[in-house]
C-alpha cells in the first residue's frame, strides 16, 4: 500500500463500559466516622461527669437510673436539690444540701441537759471569779477608789458576785435620813458602772439601812423607802458611768431586814448598797422564765449557752411620803 493511501486511513478506538450493580459505596465511612464520633463526645462528657461530680450526687444519678420512678416521687438526694443535676421530687428546690426522703428517720440525738447546766454553772463560776479579781485590781489601783477600799467589799453569792459598799462612821454614803449620793460614792459608782458594762451577766441593787427607825414611824417615810430610794439613785451613777440601762434587772430597797452585822443592827455597816452581778440561775428566776422544754439539738445547746433575750425594765419604788 503506498503512503499516500495509509495516511488516509483513521484509527478506530472501541470504549469498553463496565456496569456496576447497585451503585457505588464510596461515602460510607462517613456515616461510621460520625458514630464513632459521637461516641467519644458521650465518652468524653461522662468522663467529666464523673470527676466534677460529687459523691452524694453520683449515688442520687445512679438511683435515678436503676428506679427512676421512686426516686422522681419520694424525693432524695439526687432528685429535688437546687445543687442535684437531676432535680425532681424534691419539696424544696431552694435547698442546697439536700433533702430527707419521706417516711425517713432522721438521726436524733441524745443531750444531757443536766451536765450541760452544769458545766455552764463551772465555766460561770470561774468567770465571775475572774472579774472579782478584775474589781478588786481596779479598787486597788484607781486613784479615786483605792482610797476607800475597806469600805468596798466582794465575795461570791448563790446569787453572783456581790459588791457591796458600805457606809462609815466618818465617811457615809449619804446624808442622815436622804438619798444624794456623795462625791466619793459616785466615783466608785461611776468606775464600776464602766467596769461592769463589759460583763455579759445582768445586775441587782438593793439598798440597806440600820435598824434606826423614824420618828414618823413605819407608817409615813420610812427606812424602807429611804433604802429604795437610795438604791435607785445608785442605779442612776451606774449609768452614768456607762452601764445599759437594761442590764439592770431588780433595784430593790430592804432597810434593816437583811443586816451587815446582825450583832449590832445600829452598826454604821449595816447602811450600804449591794450590787449583785447575778448568775444565770439567779436571772432566770427574776425573769421568770420557767423550765424550758428541749425539742432539739439547736435548743440544747441555746439551753448551754444560757443566752437569754427576754429583759424586764428595773423595780421603781416610790415613796408614799415625802
């Protein structure tokens, strides 16, 4: 065949289609990458789960998730707290640590209340003691009391501690028959009024005179008006010194009954002003409180830290004749 002849001939080129059945399968790795995807986000949260979450907590999710429907309607932990994941059931949602189950006991607790007043009676009783050493330092080295310490006396009472003044001979507390303080009781006053402030225990006065009676007779104004009245203007240096007005509880005037010395009722001593920094016993039966009945642990130990929020205005006596 000559060139010219091959030239004019064309190549023929034969396409072979191969047919595939069903389709292709090319994007479904995608769909099991997303599972397993999905999968290790689960994971993952559980495992944030489990370690951001407390241990009263974990026990309430898996109560929820073996009897949900009990926990959903008797409430618990894990199932009606404000601080629950799973919250429901609960009466208070507002709570914060938790709630007791219905028809659940809760722990009592067992409190001797007769050690407990006891022991508060013995912390007490050193307390007191400590402020009579406190008064008698203060007597000993203030200027203006330490002067007239033989006429201050202090010791320890069923009632409290007692500070009682007494009057002398050469230097009384008041005038024949009245109720001016003189100058130097009410600097004694005074100092105690600021001394005593300090002290959480409430205070009594009373004032004592000697058996010398009146012309008048026990009819008109008398020793005992003369005592009350006496007491309650010691009761006014008190405050002018500085202590509350409502600490003090009772100003009671006695005249000759309770003596100083009972040898001698006309004794100089017999005429004083007797202030009491009274116990809690002692302030419990002036306030007449009563027994307290205990229902629970909280009252107990308000029971123990006699911590009392009733106050009666102090006794004013007036006398019948001027």
């Amino acid at each position: 065949m000559s060139a010219n002849a091959r030239e004019g001939l064309q190549p023929i080129i034969i396409k072979r289609i191969k047919k595939v059945q069903n389709g292709h399968h090319g994007g479904a790795w995608k769909i099991a990458y997303a599972d397993f995807v999905t999968a290790m986000m689960a994971f993952f949260l559980l495992m944030w789960l489990l370690g951001s979450t407390t241990k009263g907590d974990l026990q309430g999710i898996a109560e929820y998730f073996r009897t949900p429907l009990k926990v959903a309607l008797s409430g618990g932990s894990g199932s009606g707290d404000s601080s629950s994941i799973l919250q429901g059931g609960g009466q208070d949602l507002t709570r914060t640590f938790g709630q007791k189950k219905q028809g659940d006991i809760g722990e009592t607790k067992t409190i001797n209340l007769q050690a407990a007043k006891a022991e508060l009676a013995r912390q007490e009783a050193v307390r007191l003691k400590q402020l009579k050493k406190r008064v008698e330092a203060a007597v000993e080295n203030n200027p203006r009391m330490a002067p007239f310490k033989k006429q201050i006396k202090l010791d320890i009472t069923a009632e409290g501690l007692r500070i009682q003044i007494i009057d002398d001979q050469n230097r009384p507390m008041f005038d024949s028959g009245r109720a001016e303080v003189k100058d130097w009781m009410r600097d004694i006053l005074r100092e105690l009024g600021a001394l005593l402030n300090d002290v959480e225990n409430k205070v009594s006065l009373s004032g004592h005179t000697d058996a010398a009676p009146y012309l008048s007779g026990e009819r008109g104004y008398s020793n005992w008006e003369l005592s009350a009245d006496r007491a309650n203007a010691s009761r006014r240096e008190l405050v002018a010194g500085g202590i509350a007005d409502q600490k003090i509880v009772r100003v009671v005037g006695l005249a000759a009954s309770v003596a100083f010395d009972r040898e001698d009722p006309l004794n100089p001593a017999n005429r004083r002003i007797s202030i009491v920094v009274l116990n809690k016993q002692t302030e419990e039966a002036i306030l007449k409180e009563g027994a307290v009945e205990v229902q629970d642990a909280q009252e107990a130990e308000a029971i123990v830290q006699a911590v009392s929020s009733t106050e009666l205005p102090p006794v004013a006596v007036t006398p019948t004749n001027q």
